[in-house]
C-alpha cells in the first residue's frame, strides 16, 4: 500500500481540479513494476487518433515547459500523453540529482513503453501509430535508449511499438553495445551552446548509430544554450551545474560499460542488474567526466523552433503515416 500512496494521491488532485479542459489520468505500470499515472490529452471527436509521448528531464514535469509541444501536437491531431516518471516515486525534484532515488534514463524508456501498452488499450489511440519525444537528461537521453532494439528485449512479438523518436537537448552519452534502432526515424535537436549535455556527444552517438544503418538527424539550433525550449528568460548561471559534456558510456562486447574520459569500469550502467558496486563505479565515473558550471536559457525564436521540429518530425513519421 506504501508504492500506491502517491499514485492514489495523484488520481485524487486529477480529479479534483478545474477550469478548462483537462487531460484525462492514465494509469500504467513502469519500470520495476512501478504503479505510475500520466496526463492524456485527447483532440476532439470521437475517432482513433494516433498518440505521442512527452518524457520530461531531470527537472521534472514542468507544464510550462510542455505545454507547447502538447498544443502542437494536438492541433497536428495527435493524442499526447505527458508521463511524471517522479511524483508516483515520491522524488523530491529541489534536491540534487545525485542525491534523489536511483532512477536510470533506462528506467524513463522502461516508463515509456509500459505507457504506450496502456495506451494502446484506449479506445481512441490507434496502436499503429505512436512516437516518443524526451527531453535533456532523463527524458532525453530515454527515448535515445527506448529506439534500440535492445530496450525492447521480452516485449511480445504484438505489443505495440514507436515508429518514431525525438530528442531534444538530450544526454547523448549512452553507446549499447547492439546498436540496432531498426531503421526508425531518430530526430535529435541540441544547442551547440549547450555546457550541460552538449552537441559534440550527440555528434558522436549519430555517427556511432549511422555506422549500424540508423536513421538518425542532429539538428543544431544556433546561439542556443541547454534550456533553449524553456518559457524566454534571461540566462541562468549554476556555478555547481554539471556539464557532462565529456561523459560518453561504452557498452563492450563482454557486457561491461567503460567511460571513455575517466577510465571507470562497472558490470552494469544502469538498474538492471545493478548492485551498490557498480552504482558506486557509475557514479566515480560520473565524477571523473564531468566538471562544474552552467548555463541555461530559454529563448522564444529557440523554443518556437524546437517545437516545430518535433511536430513535423511527428507528423512525418508518425501522425500523417497511413496505418497498415
């Protein structure tokens, strides 16, 4: 009953507001059999309409921040399920990543999936067609990991499944060893101003996927720092920000991750299969790549942009496809 106290509270707030349309709560089950609840937002009309997922960063669901792609996309007519991968873990977003609970950017691609076979089973979402948008650290750097055929692994041969992936200011800083996204259409939008997660590992895991016959687009907005798809405001400067620009993750053939920068080793990057041992090995990697200090900024002309592309990469390959 403790794991179900946020999600009952979370169901109870839903259902309690007011003013204006507000989305419907979808309930799922994530990573570790975790009890979640996402906001759907439905179009109008009665017809099936294909669906897009929104995978928030490390800073959590922020609805200023979403709430452009969500107009975007249902005025594209799309269905938009934005997922809260935190307050259903009780995840306190004003502390410090590193010291929150252990959740893994597999964790938000193991999130996402258990959503979209949630989804799936509504009456108005067409299964054929559904894509995943993720956001910076986190959401981001999720969906990179959710476009291998790796994170789909156990999945039954008709669950449903993405045609389509966006990511914007991700971490790009995850190399799996089979590299295998199955030819689906991979958009990732960064700043080449960003000091957080940064363009030139985006580069890298671009050419890293090319090089296995992935279908992967780096488009670089210029003059923009990480952030740039935030609500316009002037720059904000974290002295004790970190920048992981550096910190590139090589799964090998023997299964084990190295970090490129510092050297460290450890049997397993992330939840699966992690132990204290190779959390501890994770984290002195992370130290050893990364340095202190950054900027963020939210921009108009940026985020319009950002906004754009994603919609058009969505309508592309997922909302204007006609099903099979």
């Amino acid at each position: 009953m403790t794991r179900l106290a946020p999600l009952l509270m979370l169901l109870l707030l839903a259902a309690c507001g007011g003013g204006g349309p507000r989305p419907d709560p979808l309930t799922y089950v994530g990573a570790s059999n975790q009890p979640m609840i996402a906001d759907l937002h439905l179009p109008p009309g009665t017809e099936r309409v294909p669906l897009v997922i929104l995978s928030h960063d490390v800073r959590g669901k922020r609805d200023a921040h979403l709430e452009a792609y969500v107009a975007a996309l249902q005025g594209a007519g799309a269905a938009v399920l934005v997922l809260d991968h935190y307050a259903p873990r009780s995840i306190d977003t004003s502390r410090p990543a590193t010291e929150r609970a252990w959740v893994t950017a597999a964790d938000f691609a193991l999130d996402a999936y258990g959503a979209l076979d949630a989804a799936a089973q509504h009456p108005r979402i067409d299964r054929r067609r559904a894509g995943l948008v993720g956001f910076g650290e986190g959401g981001g750097g999720g969906t990179l990991l959710a476009a291998h055929a790796w994170a789909q692994q156990g999945r039954p041969a008709n669950a449903a499944r993405f045609l389509a992936f966006a990511a914007v200011a991700p971490e790009c800083a995850y190399r799996v060893g089979n590299r295998d996204t199955g030819r689906r259409p991979i958009r990732i939008i960064v700043g080449d101003r960003d000091n957080r997660t940064g363009k030139p590992a985006c580069d890298d895991l671009a050419s890293y996927l090319r090089a296995a016959s992935g279908d992967v687009t780096v488009s670089t907005i210029a003059n923009a720092r990480h952030g740039f798809d935030d609500p316009p405001g002037p720059v904000r400067a974290d002295a004790q920000g970190e920048n992981i620009t550096r910190c590139v993750w090589q799964q090998g053939g023997d299964g084990l991750w190295r970090e490129r920068t510092s050297g460290v080793a450890g049997a397993s990057l992330f939840r699966i299969g992690a132990n204290e041992q190779t959390i501890a090995a994770y984290l002195r990697s992370r130290e050893g790549c990364r340095s202190v200090g950054t900027e963020t900024q939210g921009d108009a002309a940026h985020r319009g942009r950002a906004v754009g592309e994603v919609a058009g990469h969505m309508r592309q390959h997922v909302i204007d496809v006609r099903p099979r």
